[in-house]
C-alpha cells in the first residue's frame, strides 16, 4: 500500500489525534487484508451493496464524513476512533463514494458497538448473516477492539445484533481464506487446509470456505461452486470424499457439505453426512466407497482391478463402489482413457467370484461429465469349493458285513 495522502473530507484532520502506534497497527491490518485480496472478495463486495444511507428525517446526531460515508457518533467515543474507523472504512472500499451510513458507539465494558444501516430486503435473509459474521471479525482485528454489530433500519432501529463472540475467525493459507465458528480449535482448522492441500482444493487461486458448528456433534462445511459448475456431476461426488476424509480422518464428527452459489452464499445443494464416502488411493488414482461397505472388500476389489492393470496409468480412473438396492455396484469414471468391454466383463466375473462371494453387480463406465457410457450386469456366479486335501480325508469304508 503506498502512503498517500488521504482526504477525509472532515471538518478537521482527525489523523493528527489518532495514535501513532494505534494507527501504524490499523494501517498493518488493512495491508495485510490487501496482499490476501480481501477489500476486492465478495463478502465486501456484498456488505457495500447491501448498507445505505440514513434518512434524511433521522434526528441527527453528530458526524463526520470519509468519501461520503458518514459516521455518526456517541459521547462515547473519541474523534480518534472516529478517524480510525473511518481509515479503515476507506481503505477497505467500503466507503466508495456512495452514501452509506455507519453509527460508533461504545459499551460499558468498552467494547465498539458500529451500526450498519442495510436495505430492509435483506433483513431477513440468514445466507447474507455470513457477511456481516465476517465483517464484524475484521473489523474487530483491524480496531484492535472486540466489537458488535448492529443491522438496523434507516432510523438506526435495530433489526439484528451479531455479537463479537458469536462472529467468524478466519484462517488464510495459500490464498485461500477459511472462515471458522469461534467455538472450532485453530488446530482443526489447519489440520482441514493440510487435507485440501492435499487433494489440491488449496492450489494458490483465492478461495473462501465456511466451517460452522450446527449442533455439538455436526458440523457444516459451506463451498462456493462457479455457476457453470453446478450441474457437474463429480463435485458431489469429490465433495461426498472430502466429507469422508473431514469426517473419519480429520474433524472426526459429522459434516454436511453444502455447495453454494459463488454469487451470494444461497445453499443449492447439501451433502449429508451419512452420504459420506471413505476413500483411498492406488497408483494416485482414487477409489471410493460407502460407509456400508467392508473395508477389507473394497481395498480386495481394489486390489483385483490393480491387478488386471486398471490403475496403471496416474490420474486417470475414479473407482466408487457402492450398493444399490442391495446389489454391488462399481462404477469407473474414465478421465483420460476408454474401458473397453472386454476388460468390464473379465473383471465382472473376477469380482463376483474372488471379492463378493458370488454375489451379482453391475459395472458402469462413466465419462468425466459422469455420462453413462456402458453398463455391465454380472449374475450371481457359482463359486467353486475348494479342492479337497486327500491327505485328511478318511478312506472309504464298503458297507456290509467284512
């Protein structure tokens, strides 16, 4: 951030009453919000469009003006918190030139109160509570003092209050920033952003992630989807693997995943928990399967196609074994390479007979838009006993009288 000069449009430069140390730390936070890109991330972007300005009727208190946003202001404060607010709204673009109105109180304990004056349509819309949730956190760190937020009406009625303790933390690895209840340990935290690193959801591209607790025992993991990503199929399927990984190897607790329009955080589809899949790896291919599933068959079944050379190749074949009405299903998406019909029914055979004790299944091949290309029903198989040891066995006996 460079040192320019800012005009505050002030009756007075508050700057000179602000101090110095306070200030530097302020100029610090907004810096550092600037390198991850958070002034340009869409909880900003959707905070500026949804506060607007007093009324014009309100009985006015005093105020002070930064970029015609106007902050108007208790006995409580000082003009130097005043000032500072008024940095930070400006450097964060929230004050951007369009009239908006912001009130600084402050409590008896001495904590901030700021009250947000927000379009009455959007009062009572909870996916845009995640916004304020996430202000009310930065703002907070960026103050240096805990602070509450009210969302009121245009006369600073209060609709809503979010607490300081009841507001998100965030977390930014890598460009991505996961936001986090206060009530969820840092350490879970880190542990879920070395999982996605892993599975490469973390790849240095800016990504935003909520995780919130729903009940003590479940958690919610809300994820932005692209809207011309929606209706691609794998993403619940990736998703219902990271919800296994977070819930039998990371969290250690339920999870829903709730897949979110990147626009606006509204929920378009959820992923339950016990819709799970545990997963693991051959040959950096993945194979999945449901928690109903023995683990020792699906890692036999995996171990069965690694044989016939189905995961020769990297990256190129997802297996997810699950059960259908019963009957086994194997389904092998193809993302790179053609399953020819050939190898279905040789490994449909195989797997009847040495993983699922003759049982029928069905195969489907799948493409990497998860169209079905082929289908393969394998029958139930007789499986053989195995050969008896004639070396146990007693000799035969001829009926009768000897």
């Amino acid at each position: 951030m460079n040192n320019e000069e800012i005009n505050f449009n002030a009756s007075e430069n508050l700057a000179a009453e602000a101090s110095s140390e306070h200030r530097q730390a302020v100029i610090k936070k907004i810096q550092e919000l600037n390198s991850f890109g958070y002034f340009k991330h869409l909880f900003v972007v959707f905070i500026i469009t949804l506060v607007i300005a007093y009324n014009s009727d309100f009985e006015r208190l005093p105020f002070e003006t930064f970029k015609k946003g106007n902050i108007f202001y208790t006995k409580n404060v000082s003009k130097s918190e005043i000032n500072l607010l008024g940095y930070y709204l400006m450097k964060s673009k929230f004050f951007d030139g369009t009239p908006k109105s912001v009130k600084l109180d402050k409590s008896d304990s001495g904590n901030y109160i700021i009250s947000l004056i927000i379009k009455e349509e959007f009062k009572d819309k909870p996916q845009y509570t995640e916004n304020f949730k996430l202000f009310t956190y930065e703002v907070s760190e960026a103050l240096g003092k805990k602070t509450d937020v009210n969302l009121c009406d245009s006369y600073f009625k209060t609709y809503s209050t979010i607490k300081y303790n009841d507001c998100y933390k965030s977390l930014r690895i890598n460009s991505t920033q996961i936001i986090y209840s206060p009530a969820i340990k840092e350490k879970m935290i880190r542990d879920m952003a070395k999982a996605f690193i892993y599975e490469k959801i973390i790849d240095g591209n800016p990504k935003t992630f909520i995780l919130s607790i729903v009940k003590r025992d479940l958690f919610e993991l809300k994820v932005p989807i692209k809207r011309e990503y929606r209706n691609f199929k794998l993403n619940t399927i990736f998703f219902k693997i990271i919800s296994g990984k977070l819930i039998f190897e990371v969290l250690k607790t339920k999870v829903n995943v709730v897949l979110c329009n990147e626009s606006d955080w509204t929920p378009y589809e959820t992923i339950s928990y016990y819709d799970a899949l545990k997963s693991f790896e051959m040959n950096e291919n993945k194979f999945a399967h449901s928690n109903d599933i023995n683990e020792k068959t699906a890692r036999k079944i995996a171990d069965t196609l690694s044989e016939m050379g189905l995961f020769d190749k990297k990256d190129s074949i997802f297996v997810m074994h699950t059960l259908t009405a019963s009957i086994p299903n194997i389904t092998i998406v193809s993302l790179s390479r053609s399953v020819d019909e050939a190898f279905i029914k040789n490994a449909a055979l195989r797997l009847s007979r040495e993983c699922l004790d003759g049982q029928n299944l069905r195969i489907d091949i799948r493409d990497q838009s998860y169209t079905l290309s082929k289908t393969y029903y394998q029958p139930a198989t007789k499986v053989l006993p195995p050969l008896p040891d004639n070396n146990n066995q007693a000799s035969p006996q001829k009926e009768g009288k000897q």
